[in-house]
C-alpha cells in the first residue's frame, strides 16, 4: 500500500497534465471565436467607472500549454484572461472549452493589488468575469457556462501559498486560500441568476437566457405596438371632430 500511494499519485499527476493539454488544443482551434472575451471583460470592467475618472483597462487572452504561472498566478486551465489597470496586473480567469461549454476553473485577484480606493467600483470583478463568459455563451451558440465548486477546484487540495502545508503558516494560508475559493467561486455563482448546483459544478443554460430576453423584448415590443395603436386611435377620433 505504501508503494501504491505516490505511483496512483504521479498516475493522478500525468492524467491532469494530459487533461490539460488536450483543452490546450481544443483552445488553439477555436481560438479566434475565444478572442472576444478580450472585449467583454473590458467593457464590463470599464462600465463600473461610468460618471469617474476610468483607469486604463487592459484585457489578454493567452493560451497555456500546463500549468504555468503568469502575472503572480499558477493558472488551472489553459484559456488565461488577466486585466491590468493602470498598467498593474489585478486579475485571472482560467477557463477551458468542451463542446458546447465553458468551463470556469479559476477566478483569481493578483497578490498586491487592492480594490479598496479608487478602484473599489470593481470589487465585483469574479461576477464580471463570469458575465463576460455569458456574454461569449450567447454569442457564439454555448450551451452552458460551468463555474467549478470550490472544493472541486485544483487549489483545493494543493494551494500556491508558498509555505509547506505542515507548518503553521501554511496551515493559516491554506485556510485563507480555502475561504477566498469559496467566495469567488461559490459565493459569485450563488449570487447570479440562473445558477444551479451540480455535484462538481454551478450549471447556467445559456437557452434559458436567451428564452427569457427574447421573451422580454417581444413583450416590450407588444407594449410600444399597443402604445402607438391607441395613439392611432385617438388620433383618428380627435380628426373627425375637427
């Protein structure tokens, strides 16, 4: 047994890396129609300044190969979208794609940078970046975005927190590591319409958000076709008793 337990360890190990690499290449094949993401998390970031001063919002989409650390971050999956403000690098999303999903792993801030301030308007940021996946969903014909449960995730079980996880300042980190995944991850899913919790995964359809803005704009438009009929009407009434 005492054999056993690193060789189903490394087995474990090159499974995920092999895992990992095949979303790479699916990544790669799709990776012009994934590029907008660039633009819905900008607009979306940008969008919480309106009536300030906006900071200058850069978004990049990289593609990863494994694991990899970029701007302070060990990403979990190879589709990486970080945002710099004001040239400082201040968050990541890691994603993957699996036919007609897309995948969240990772919503992760940058060590250093703090949304107290002048940038408290984007606190919000883990929900922005999931509507940004949304927005990507309905555009480009996805049926669901998925958002990984917290204790489903990679650093879950083995946390970037640079201390050994047998001493007492890892044991601390590992905690404070536990406590931010169940609060980006869960707690921004938990907090969005149209969330539902599956064993691994928070599950949104993208079907029934088109439905229901389709829905919507057919009831606006009965209302503004109803508006301008008894406009009509009285107008016809109004002429007659010229």
């Amino acid at each position: 047994m005492g054999v056993l337990t690193p060789l189903n360890g490394n087995l474990t190990l090159v499974c995920a890396r092999i895992r990992f690499y095949k979303h790479y290449l699916v990544a790669r094949r799709r990776r012009a129609k994934l590029k907008p993401i660039e633009a819905f998390v900008r607009d979306r970031l940008q969008r919480q300044f309106v009536g300030k001063q906006a900071p200058i919002v850069h978004v990049k989409m990289q593609l990863l190969k494994r694991w990899k650390k970029v701007s302070g971050i060990t990403f979990d999956a190879p589709i990486v979208v970080i945002a710099t403000i004001d040239s400082v690098p201040a968050f990541g999303m890691a994603f993957e794609v699996k036919g007609k999903e897309i995948r969240i792993r990772q919503l992760q801030g940058v060590r250093g940078f703090s949304t107290r301030g002048r940038y408290h308007p984007v606190r919000a940021w883990p929900r922005l970046f999931v509507e940004s996946c949304q927005d990507l969903a309905l555009m480009d014909g996805y049926s669901r975005v998925l958002v990984v449960r917290a204790h489903r995730s990679y650093s879950w079980k083995r946390p970037d927190s640079g201390y050994a996880l047998e001493t007492r300042e890892g044991i601390g980190r590992h905690l404070e590591i536990r406590s931010r995944l169940m609060k980006r991850l869960d707690g921004t899913a938990q907090s969005m319409p149209g969330f539902e919790v599956e064993k691994n995964w928070w599950v949104w359809r993208a079907g029934r958000e088109k439905y229901s803005r389709e829905r919507e704009k057919s009831q606006v438009a009965n209302i503004n076709g109803n508006s301008q009929n008894r406009g009509g009407a009285g107008s016809k009434v109004a002429t007659r008793w010229q």
